[in-house]
C-alpha cells in the first residue's frame, strides 16, 4: 500500500541546478552573493524597504524585538493558536507573552481579544497568518496605532497568501517568513524578515551575524580589515546553499500554490456533507496558502481514533497546531476557549503540492469511514431541544417508532435540576478548577474542598446538560463551559446562575401569577431599594459583555473621537466600560437608581474610566434625559420590564436626547413575529409575568412600530451570538 505523506517538499532538479552552482563557488557560508540576491528578490516580491535572510523564522522573531527595544518586563501579546514560537521570540527577550484567543471561524488571533489584552506594560503584538491564512490585519493595525503599539506579522505559513489584495509578508510594518520544509517554499530550514524600515533591517542583519556585521564583505576590501564586535549577536545566517534554492523557489511560488489549491478544492467537494467535520474558512478579502489543511472534528469524534486509522492506511495526520497558553512552559494561568477547543479537536489530513486528486481522494473516503468508526452517540439534552419541536424522528422530541413517550416530558418536568446542578457546580468553582487541571472527581473533590459523592453527582449532571465532557476518565469543561462559566472572565456567567438558582423557589406561585396576570406581590425588579441589586447588577454584566463589543464593532466607536453616550437604566456600567475602554475620547452619563449607581461607581472605577462617566440619580420615567446632548444612548435590557406605552414614552424621551444624527442603540431579548421563537426569549416571558407588572418579551414589529412613533426613521435588527438581539435607530 502506498503511503500518503502529511507533508512533503517540493525540491527537484531545478534546486540541485542552483545548489552546484553554490558547490563551484568560493563562497557556501551565509551572506554570500545568493543571500544577498535572494534579499534583493524578497525586497521586489513584497515592496518592503529592506529583507534579511536567516537561519528560521523564529530568528526572525527574536531579531525583531530586539531592532524594537522590546525590555525585561515588557508585554508582547501574541496569537495563542500556532507554534508557539512568537511566545519563545518573547522569552528570549525577557519579556512577558500575553496569549491572545482566535477566531472561531478562522483560528487567526481575535482583535477583540488583543484589545481587551493591551495594558500600560504592553510594547507590541504579534498576529500569526495561522497555517496559511491572513489575520485581521485592518483591525489589528487600528488597535496598534491607536495604542502605540508595534506589530509583528508572523507569515510562517503564508508564502502565496494574501489580504485585500496584498501579499502575506507586507500586511504590517514587521514580518517574518519561514521556509522550513512543509511551507509552500523551501530551503529545509531558513527564515527571513521583511520591513518597512531599513534601519531596522541594518540593526537585524548585524546582530545576525554575531555583531561583526557580513564576513563575505570583509573579504573584498583591500587590505586587512579587522572586525569589531559591537553588539552581542548570534550566529541567524542563513547559508548560501539554502539561499540558492529559494531563488528558485520564489520562482515557482504560483505554480506550487495552485497545485494546493487544487487539492484543498477537492476535499472541499468531497468532505462538504460530511456532518462529522467543520472544513477551513477562508473570508471573502483573503486567500489560503494552505500550508495545511485542518478539519474540525465534531465533539463527538475521538481523534486519536481517527488517526489511528488514518496512519494504520498509510496515510499521515496530524494534531493541527498548538493552544500556546496550555504548554506548561509558560506556566500562564491565562485562557483561551477558542484555541483550547481547536487544539482538542482540529486535525491536520495531507496537504503538499505533490499531492495528487487520487490521493486526495483516497484520504476522503479513508477519513469518512474514520469518523463514523470513532463518532460516539451525541448527547441530546433538553435544555437545547425548543419546546415547539414535534418532529416525529425515532429516538428525538418524545417519540419513538412514530410513537410517543414520555422521555422529554421527564426531562422537562425535572428541569429545574439543570437549573440547580449549575448553579451548585457554580457555587463551588467547578467550572474554574476544571480549567485549572483538576480533571478527576477526586481532584476537584480536593481543589472544592467538598465529598467525593458530591462532586461525582454534580460531574454526572454536567455532563448530562453537555457543560462538560468525559474523555478516557477525566473530565474537562466544553468549550461552551470554558468561555461562559469560568471564573474571572469577563463573560463568566456563573454569578447569574447562583442568583437564579435562588429564584427557584418562587416557581412554585406561577399557577397564581398566570391566573391573576400579574405578580401577586410587589414586583421588586421595578423598585429602588431591591436588596438583590449588588449580586443581581454583577451577575448581569457579564452576559453584556459580548453584546457591547458587537455593538461597539457595528458603530465603529474605536474611531467614533470625542462622542457623548447616554446610558439609561445602565446598572453596572458595562457599556461605558467597554465603550469608553475603547474610545479614550468618549465620555458617558449613566441614569439610574442611586443604589445602582453608587454599584456602578466602584465597578467603573475598578476598570480604570470613572474619570469620564458623571451620573445622574433617578427614575427613568421621570427624569429628564436632556436635549441634542449626546450622539447615543443605549437602553439595555430594560425595555422587556416595560409595557408599550412606557417604552414609547421613553423612547420619544431618548429621541430628545440625542443630537441631530445620533444614535439611539437597544440590546434585549426580541421575539419573532409570530412569538414562534427563539427559545430563551418565549422562555423568559413567563419571568416577566412573575416579576414584573406590565413587561414582557416584546417582538421586532413591537419595537419597530414604538421606535417610528417616538420619530425614529432608520431601524434595523442585529441577532447576536447570544439571546440578546441589537436594535439600532437613528
């Protein structure tokens, strides 16, 4: 059977042309005549000031921050998922690598989590054109700019690549290519550093040389010239054999990366249904070198499995590439959901440009079979199952044969214990000590200090709600978990299900509640002097935070300048948070109660942008918000506690408000139309019914008919990742 190899150089005849050619030299050794053309044709290729071949791209890097002056201390925010050479580039510096998450869709470096990274200490970020494809770099360049910040592209794995029409190589001031032997070009190993500024080219070349600067130019001036060492250099050249051969490379380029492309394209065709993988996304301003080609396993896949079966038919796979925070030579207490997950479950299938289509297909039907073979049953519980889905599939929704049963209703009938098991896995930091290596029952046992028993049947539960997954006897958060229930995140949910696993008791007055069509008793979600306001404030500010970044992002408020927000009802001040943390030239007025706001206070303080937020004490109903003062405000969740005329009352108050153009922005839980969906806003409807005199879960039509009562023109809808729907009207 023949071998289908994970990698494999493209090197022929051409190359041994060019490297005899170096053999009847005088001249092997680096900074020759061939790594000085070689520069020459890198400096054409990219349209960059200047380029020094080296030894690797990781010689690259650390050259880099050294022609930068990065310290001892400073921070240097780098791209979590890759090899975990620009953290390495950082140490060797003494410097501090800040591991920045990635995008889900892509598995480049997230802007938004580079710029919730960037603090006083930090001197420069490090993006990674992730096994091929370009990073955000417009976003990037924004948030460095605005910062001060250096920016390092890490092309490794890009050579051919491109973003908004310009090369992988020349998308920031910096950048850095290898030509190790599975990239699109290769000398085996070699590397090289492109820059804008030829100062700093000048300074990386000497240092690459031991800090004596070119041997090979020594040698032809007349007379004897002696060097001297003025820096403390290393020996980064690369030789001028290796330099020989990516001439020709470089040459080949287009050729060698259309061969890839054909591949990728056919296993695109061929593994496109399959429902067990998630395949390469490539944006519509970028294109893929495709130095590999990474699928995403379903979670219910065992990996190790697949690729067993994969290698036992000659076929080699490999792991995808490296959740750098996890490595334990950075002992980081740092985390990054996305990139843990993708270190979990990508694996890379061949990709060369020797690859043939038969092979390619060989692979596909090899790893179908794989994955049927290794696929567990998945776990269906019925917190995800919507209550209107009757389908009659066997085995789903409470059917069975085209029969019903009585599983889901069971299921739902003892849904408060999901309720409560989150909750109590909350109260413990399950959750956290999960993230933090405890992986066995004995282990969080210990960490929670709780029994044995009791955190086998909390484990238990969550993996039946599919919060945490059980894998060769241990355990360990879902990605879902990691993002959303550990503690110290900005996004950490966990507060919010300890306070609603404190409302359960008052499930048991809902029959009362719905005949009387309305609380019973006062209705304390609407009332100043609410004793919950501390832990209630807080719990909800995490589930706003993804929210307000999307909505900072669709504003563009970054580079907004010297705007005025109006925050009504703004609780913990999270808005003002993000959004004044983003545009230092913004400045925020919150209205609500003064027990609310004395909250806000300490917690704007704590996030360093109290200096820019004034408040003003009151109701919302009575108080006056202004006129032509503020370019937007923002009104989030508070209009589901509201009945219609008051949410037009206050919405015609906003509209007075806000200067000519402005913006006025509503974050809530939105049904459909025809209250057919989604989920978690039906759902929540019955919690207004029981807590609150007139509110409800109101439909887009509700708020597009109150928003053009109250004059507003413009209306548009934004669903979020979330339950939370964005409104914005001008």
């Amino acid at each position: 059977m023949d071998t289908i190899p994970l990698v494999h150089a493209s090197l022929g005849k051409q190359e041994l042309a060019a490297v005899e050619e170096v053999f009847s030299s005088d001249w092997t050794a680096g900074q020759g005549p061939r790594g000085k053309a070689l520069e020459r044709e890198l400096v054409k290729r990219y349209g960059v000031g200047d380029a020094v071949a080296l030894s690797s791209c990781a010689a690259a890097l650390h050259l880099s921050l050294l022609a930068l002056g990065v310290e001892p201390g400073d921070e240097v925010i780098v791209a979590d998922y890759t090899f975990p050479a620009p953290a390495h580039a950082a140490r060797y510096v003494g410097a501090v690598p800040v591991f920045a998450d990635v995008r889900a869709d892509t598995g480049t470096v997230d802007p938004q989590a580079v710029a919730d990274l960037v603090g006083p200490r930090t001197a420069g970020v490090i993006a990674v054109d992730t096994v091929g494809l370009p990073a955000d770099y417009a976003e990037l360049k924004s948030i460095t700019e605005r910062h001060g910040l250096f920016l390092i592209e890490d092309a490794a794995c890009a050579v051919g690549a491109t973003y908004q029409g310009r090369p992988a190589g020349a998308l920031a001031p910096v950048a850095c290519l290898s030509f190790h032997g599975r990239k699109g070009i290769t000398s085996g190993e070699g590397g090289a550093l492109l820059t804008a500024d030829p100062a700093l080219a000048a300074d990386a070349r000497l240092r690459s040389s031991f800090g004596i600067g070119s041997i090979f130019d020594k040698a032809r001036v007349i007379g004897l010239p002696i060097p001297e060492f003025t820096e403390i250099g290393f020996n980064y050249k690369l030789s001028d054999i290796a330099a020989a051969i990516l001439q020709v490379q470089l040459g080949r380029i287009e050729e060698l990366l259309d061969r890839r492309r054909v591949v990728a394209a056919r296993y695109a065709e061929l593994l496109t249904d399959e429902e067990l993988v998630t395949l390469p996304h490539v944006p519509d301003d970028r294109t893929h070198a495709w130095q590999s080609y990474l699928v995403t396993l379903d979670p219910s896949v065992d990996r190790a499995g697949v690729a067993a079966d994969l290698r036992a038919r000659g076929i080699g796979c490999g792991h995808g590439t490296w959740a750098s925070h996890l490595q334990p030579v950075y002992q980081t207490k740092q985390s990054c959901p996305v990139s843990a997950d993708l270190f979990q479950r990508q694996l890379a299938i061949p990709m060369h440009a020797e690859l043939t289509v038969g092979q390619a297909e060989r692979v596909a039907e090899t790893l179908h079979g794989a994955l049927r073979s290794h696929a567990r049953p998945r776990l269906r519980p019925a917190a995800k199952l919507p209550v209107e889905d009757r389908r009659e599939d066997a085995g789903r929704g409470g059917m069975n044969g085209g029969q019903p049963t009585s599983d889901r209703i069971m299921q739902l009938i003892s849904g408060y214990w999901a309720t409560g098991i989150l909750g109590t896995a909350a109260s413990h930091s399950l959750f956290t000590h999960l993230e933090d290596g405890a992986t066995t029952a004995d282990q969080l046992a210990t960490r929670a200090e709780i029994s044995h028993r009791g955190v086998q049947a909390l484990l238990d539960g969550l993996v039946s709600v599919g919060l945490v997954e059980l894998h060769d006897g241990h355990y360990r958060n879902t990605a879902e978990a990691s993002a959303f229930l550990v503690e110290g995140r900005p996004t950490c949910l966990s507060g919010f299900a300890k306070v609603k696993m404190g409302h359960m008791a008052a499930l048991a007055g809902l029959p009362d509640v719905v005949r009387a069509g309305g609380p019973l008793t006062d209705a304390v979600v609407e009332v100043a002097d609410n004793p919950h306001w501390e832990e209630l404030v807080q719990a909800l500010a995490a589930q706003s935070v993804p929210v307000a970044k999307i909505a900072a992002d669709t504003l563009r408020l970054a580079e907004a300048g010297e705007i005025s927000i109006l925050d009504i009802g703004g609780g913990s001040g999270i808005y003002s948070a993000i959004w004044l943390a983003l545009n230092p030239a913004a400045r925020s007025t919150q209205l609500d109660w003064a027990p609310i706001n004395a909250i806000a206070r300490r917690l704007l303080a704590e996030r360093g942008v109290a200096d820019r937020v004034s408040y003003v004490d009151g109701d919302l109903h009575t108080t006056d918000f202004g006129t032509s003062a503020h370019d937007i405000a923002v009104y989030s969740n508070i209009a589901h506690q509201e009945g219609p005329e008051d949410n037009v009352a206050i919405f015609a108050k906003i509209r007075s408000a806000l200067a000519p153009g402005g913006t006025f922005v509503i974050s809530d839980y939105v049904v459909d139309d025809d209250r057919g969906g989604p989920p978690f806003p039906l759902t929540f409807a019955a919690e207004m019914l029981l807590k609150s005199r007139h509110g409800s879960t109101w439909r887009r039509a509700d708020y597009h008919a109150w928003l053009t009562k109250s004059g507003f023109e413009e209306i548009s809808f934004q669903p979020t990742p979330s339950p939370t729907t964005l409104i914005f009207a001008r």
